[in-house]
C-alpha cells in the first residue's frame, strides 16, 4: 500500500511519540509510507528522531503558536495534499490532525480518521480559562465531527470513545488500543536504576508531558504525607504548567523531594521507569482523559512496574485490577502505602505488557487499511 499520514504534531521533533509513530514506523516495512511532516516552530531546536517512513515537508509560515500554524498553512496543506496523492498515487490518507485533515477530504482519496482522543478538548487545554480556549474548542469540535462523518473508517483508541462516536452517527468504527515497543522498555534492577540516577528510598514516578490535562497537583498535595520521591520525566509543551507545579511543590516545602528531568529520549526511559517503585498516571476528570486509555501506562507495565491512576472508566475497563486507583488525595496516599506493602509482581506487569505490544497492534492497523484501500480508484 501507499499510505499518506497526516500527524497530529511534528513527527520527528515533538519530545514525545505518540501511537502513530510506533505503528507506521512498524508499517513502513513493509509499505510506503510519507508523512506530511508539520516543522512546528516550537520544537525546531530538538533533535530528529529516526524514522522508518519518507517525510514530505509541509511548511510554508512558521509561527509559535499552534493553532495559528495551522490555520495560516491550511491552503497550502489544501494544495500539498491533494498534490502528494495525485504524484504518488496514494491507496489511503490516514488522518489524526484537525485543520490539515479537513483539508484531506477534497483530495479526491479514501480517508481512514484515527480519533486519538476528544480532539477539541486536546485543542482548548492549551489555552486554559480563557475565551479563545472556548473559541478554539467550538470550532474543533465542528471541524472534527465533519471530518468523522467524511471518513471512510473510523479508528480509536477504547470502547469508550467508539461508543460516543456511534452516538455522533459514525458506523464504520474499529478499537485498536494504545501499546508500547517491549523491545525496548524492559524491566531493569531498581536497586542499579536508582543509584544510577542519584535515587535513595521509595520513588514514585510520572513520565509523560507537562500540561493542563495532567493532575499533578493532587500528587504534590499528597508528597507532604509520605516519605518517597517524585521523579518526573517529560517536557512542557506549549503551557507554563510545568512551572505552576514547581511553585506548588515550592508553597508546600516540598521542592527537595521533586526531581523534574526534562524530556528524555524513549529509548532510555527503561532506566527512569525501572528506578520508580510506583509508575504514576495522574489525570484530571475531562472526556480527553476519561474515555481515552494513555500510553504511558503500558510504559510502567513493560518495565514491570506496578501503576497507579486516577479513576478512568476506560482503564478501569480494559484493565480491570491489574492496575491501581485513586479519586482523591486521601485515597492516593491510602493506594501508594498498599501498593508498597504488597510489593510488585514484575513478571505478571511485564506479560500484560506484551499483550500491547506495538508490533501486533500494527497489524491490527493494517487490517483496517487494506480494507479501506479497496475503494481506491
């Protein structure tokens, strides 16, 4: 198959790689695979990471803010794209993006739409308590339900979401949930992960980006009443949230017992995971979280790690007890002292972990694409 994606960030600078990374990375050889490549300004100091798939470039102004970038190259990703399938012959466009994949339903091909998650609340949380994030969100939500109904298929992540998405009238829909690379996320000694990161005693640990969605501040609430460590690693994006937890963590004279790496390379995260004696999945109660099961999780069970989250009926679903939750600061601390008193089953973390593996997952993929590129032509 020729396969055209269009991403929902910049490919191979965004500090963190989501779903479609892996599985096209996967895809990609066995298929041809471009990807509209989105150079977002923001971004454009880091360093590429690799990838299995050919890159069109699909920039023409460069500007900070997301949302703008978009809107002021909506025509001439209109133009690239219906260019890209006409000269390559394209079987199916794979679309996650808002603007851009709006754009791919008039370039006369078969569009298969991937529903990460509730797209325009993804889109406002950038813009947290304010009129535009409001704007912002009105129109996403408009732009992203024409999209759906256009599509010929419909991808999402949980049973959640594809319920909500029958409720908008999409039919079409298949679940392929989100996984992890368990080549390369292993469980490491926590005792030589630790010392190598300068680690003493009990650590709990977040991996993931720093923004509105995330709950941070009920773990900080909590550091106050246990005797452990909060190592977290990943970026901020396109927010200051990152710095409202450090001022929190600072009024609660906790800033001692709170490690922030910065990003880190996915290839490394193994020893960061592996020095954590509970993975952490702190989010907080919006549809974007609520319906939508997060990779990250299956980050910490590769790693053999055991996981606590905040109560989302999406995992509580998919995973059941195999996970740990909270719904309040009370509730956290009384989980991370149970947890610590049961102690961690690595191997049967590390087994569930398999079954998510990106490599099946991509197949999964695959399937859906097959099926839809058979209208092509």
């Amino acid at each position: 198959m020729k396969i055209l994606v269009i991403p929902t960030t910049d490919w191979i600078r965004h500090p963190v790689p989501n779903r479609l990374n892996f599985i096209f990375d996967n895809l990609a050889e066995e298929h041809d695979v471009y990807v509209l490549h989105f150079g977002l300004l923001r971004f454009s100091q880091l360093a590429a990471r690799e990838t299995k798939c050919q890159l069109v470039a699909a920039s023409w102004i460069n500007v900070e803010d997301p949302s703008l970038y978009y809107l002021l190259n909506f025509p001439y990703h209109l133009w690239k794209i219906r260019h890209i399938v006409k000269k390559l012959d394209i079987d199916v466009i794979l679309s996650t993006n808002i603007l851009p994949s709006f754009a791919a339903n008039f370039a006369h091909s078969t569009v298969v739409f991937d529903y990460l998650d509730h797209l325009e609340e993804s889109a406002s949380i950038y813009y947290p308590g304010s009129a535009l994030g409001d704007i912002v969100k009105q129109v996403v939500s408009l732009i992203t339900r024409y999209n759906l109904r256009t599509a010929h298929s419909v991808i999402t992540v949980t049973k959640e979401l594809s319920a909500f998405l029958q409720d908008l009238g999409i039919k079409d829909i298949t679940v392929i949930p989100n996984g992890v690379d368990t080549k390369l996320l292993r469980p490491l000694s926590m005792q030589e992960a630790k010392k190598s990161l300068g680690l003493k005693g009990v650590v709990l640990g977040y991996v993931g980006s720093l923004e509105h969605w995330v709950d941070l501040e009920s773990v900080v609430s909590a550091m106050p009443h246990l005797d452990a460590t909060l190592l977290v690693v990943g970026p901020g994006l396109f927010t200051d949230y990152g710095d409202e937890i450090k001022k929190m963590a600072k009024d609660l004279g906790v800033s001692d017992r709170i490690i922030f790496t910065g990003a880190v390379e996915y290839g490394l995260l193994s020893r960061y995971i592996s020095a954590m004696d509970i993975g952490l999945n702190p989010l907080k109660m919006m549809k974007k979280n609520e319906y939508a099961a997060g990779g990250k999780v299956f980050n910490y069970l590769a790693c053999g790690r055991p996981v606590l989250s905040s109560r989302m009926i999406s995992l509580e679903k998919l995973l059941g007890d195999e996970i740990y939750y909270y719904d309040d600061v009370e509730s956290f601390i009384m989980q991370v002292e149970k947890i610590l008193s049961v102690g961690s089953d690595e191997l049967r973390y590390r087994s569930l972990a398999e079954k998510y593996d990106w490599r099946e997952i991509a197949r999964s993929y695959e399937n859906v694409l097959n099926e839809a590129s058979k209208n092509h032509g």
